[in-house]
C-alpha cells in the first residue's frame, strides 16, 4: 500500500511579496489621489481605470442640529475605507471647484470621503464644539453599510488637521478610528497664540520675526473674541484687524479688556503674560483648542502628522518638548508641515501651566521676512 505523506499548501504569497504587493497598491492609490486633487497634473487617462465617483448627501446630528455633508464614494463595490476630511479655515466657498476635486480624488482612490464642514470655520473662527461634531460625523460614516470600520479613519489639512486630531480621541470613536492624517495642523492654540500675538515664531530654537497673514489675523481674532458679548466682540473685531493699529475703544467689559491686549502688538513675553491673565474660561477654550492637551488618547493605529508618523507610543507622550514646524491658520494647503520630535514622560506635564506644556510652534518655512531677521533665544 503507498500512502502519501500530506501536502502543505504553499502560500499564495511570501510574506515579503505581500508586503510588496500591498505597498505596490497604496503607492498606485497614493499617485492616483495627487493627480486628480492637483488641477495642473495632466490626470484624465486616470478617469478610465478608476471607479467613477458616486455623490449622496449624508445626513447627521451635531451640537448645533442636524448637518449635511458630501459624501463621495467608489462606483464598484464594497465595502469601502471611509475617510471624514475635515477641511479647516478656507478663503473660498463650498461651491469652489476645489472642494469637489478632493473628494473625487480620494473616490477614485477607493475612499468613501465624508465632506465635513464646520460652521465655525465658515465663520472665521475656531470652536471646541468641532471636536465632538467631527466624532458625530465619523460615527455617521461609519453607520453606511457600504464602510469598512476596520479601514476608516480621519484627514484633515491645516486646522482641519489639528481637529481631526482632537475628534479622533473623542470616547465615541477613538476605538473604531484606524488612522488619522494630519497635513500641517497647529500644535497649541497658547503657543499658536503668542506667536501671533507677537508677530514671531521659534524655529530650531531661536526666535524670528513672522509675518502674520490677512486671513491667519482674521481667524484669531475671531477665536479670541468667540466667548465677547456679540456686539463687544463687532467692536474689537473691527477696529484690530490689523495688528498695528491703535485702538482705543472705550466701555469694554471685564472680558474685553483682558482679550484686548492680546489684539495689539506684544513681543513674545508680553504675549504670554497676557495669555496667562485670561478669564478662567478663555484659558479652558484655548486648553479645549489644542491637539497637545488630547493626544494622549489617541487609539488610532495608524496617525500620520505630514512628514512624520506618531502611532500608539504617542500616547505615552507627555509633548512638552516639540519641535514643531505648522502653517499659519489660513486654511490652504501649503508645502509646511508638522514635524515633531515626541520623547518625554506623560509626568512632566502634569504639574505644568497649559501655555508651558504646550509644545512649541514654528510657523511655515515658506512665510518669510523681507530683511534677514534679528534672532533671539526661544522661552
């Protein structure tokens, strides 16, 4: 009698080839993604071996009632990664050609891209509200049953990029959120604040002047008069919207003169004094603004800030040393990105103010002065 000895099936494919193949696959989407956001790469052949995208409103409940968004999606069949990309501040309308471009982009790629816009943002103003609005949209994601949960994440750019952050620590997702891009998020509203308050920004350790943008101004401003009496906060609003000027405005509240100091020009110590002399829930809204003071809980396996990636060991970071290069607040892809170096004990943070535990805030690269800088020593 012959009998054979068992046949071990061979794998369809070595681990190494699999790894290959897979980085093969995000690479070919990867390329696909960036010829179609940007309108000056030659992108149509791509419109013929890539699913064409499907547009549906989703529905959902936010802090402020019920919201709409674009939802694009792959023509082909899923189940699908779902992404929600949190646009930020931007200088033009949701009717821009622009924003339609995205989210085909990140369709052909094979994401379902969930639009999110923020009220707030619309307005010119950054709101705490976001974060848990951002999570109520993640959740209405992922409630389609054409979504693949264990594939679904967050993007973001610019500000829209430090709430994605913050959103995805949110208790209501932070399990369920398998990545987070952050492309050129801000690190602290205290440290971003101070800078510019004071119209300078720290880079590699020294402190340098920084021209501040129209919109960048706009938007803090706005921020910082967001808790004002409505008519107050028109006042402030309209006679510091250039930095330079000399505003006498008299009759302020208790709350409107200690943000006016803030709205004038400080060097970078009167700045932090100011910051520090804010109403206690001024203080609490900046705290409430800043990725610094969440990212201890993110779960997201996967989160990438630009040029680096932090996965889990980040939340161990107490992020008080940072090394961190961000754009302005104007809310337009730039070529800055954040970049941090995140080495230090969860301890030392906790006994320390929240300006002082914040992480430190370069501003972008590509923002420079007219003259060569006189330099100083970073705080």
């Amino acid at each position: 009698m012959h009998i054979s000895s068992p046949v071990t099936p061979y794998p369809a494919h070595p681990p190494r080839a699999t790894h290959l193949i897979t980085t093969a696959r995000a690479a070919a989407k990867t390329a696909v993604c960036l010829f179609k956001v940007f309108p000056m790469l030659p992108s149509r052949p791509l419109d013929w071996v890539t699913p064409h995208p499907v547009v549906e409103r989703l529905r959902y409940r936010t802090s402020h009632g019920d919201a709409e968004g674009d939802l694009y999606g792959p023509s082909s069949p899923g189940p699908h990664p779902g992404v929600v990309v949190c646009l930020g501040v931007v200088p033009f309308g949701v009717d821009h050609p622009q924003v339609p471009r995205l989210g085909e982009a990140l369709a052909r790629s094979g994401f379902a891209a969930l639009l999110y816009w923020s009220p707030a943002m619309r307005d010119f103003r950054l709101d705490p509200a976001d974060v848990e609005d951002i999570a109520s949209a993640y959740e209405a994601l992922l409630a389609q049953p054409d979504i693949d949960a264990a594939r679904s994440g967050l993007l973001g750019t610019c500000v829209g990029g430090a709430f994605a952050l913050m959103g995805a620590t949110s208790p209501r997702i932070r399990e369920r959120v398998t990545f987070v891009s952050a492309y050129a998020p801000y690190a602290s509203m205290w440290t971003l604040a101070r800078d510019i308050a004071s119209a300078s920004r720290c880079r590699d350790g020294i402190r340098e002047p920084w021209t501040v943008d129209r919109l960048t101004r706009k938007v803090y401003v706005h921020s910082v008069t967001a808790l004002i009496e409505a008519h107050e906060a028109e006042r402030l609003r309209d006679a510091c919207a250039e930095r330079d000027g000399q505003p006498d405005i008299a009759g302020l509240s208790e709350v409107g003169q200690a943000v006016l100091p803030l709205l004038t020009a400080l060097d970078p110590d009167e700045a932090e004094d100011a910051l520090q002399h804010l109403p206690g829930s001024l203080r609490e809204r900046l705290s409430a603004m800043s990725p610094t003071t969440y990212l201890r809980d993110l779960r997201a396996r996967s989160s990438c800030c630009c040029m680096i990636a932090m996965t889990r060991w980040s939340q161990s970071a107490s992020l008080d040393t940072c090394g961190i290069r961000s754009p302005a607040m104007a809310g337009c892809i730039t070529r800055s990105s954040l970049s941090s170096s995140i080495s230090t004990r969860r301890r030392a943070t906790r006994h320390r103010s929240p300006s002082r535990a914040s992480s430190s805030v370069s501003h972008a690269p590509c923002i420079r002065s007219s003259s060569r800088p006189r330099r100083r020593s970073c705080a």
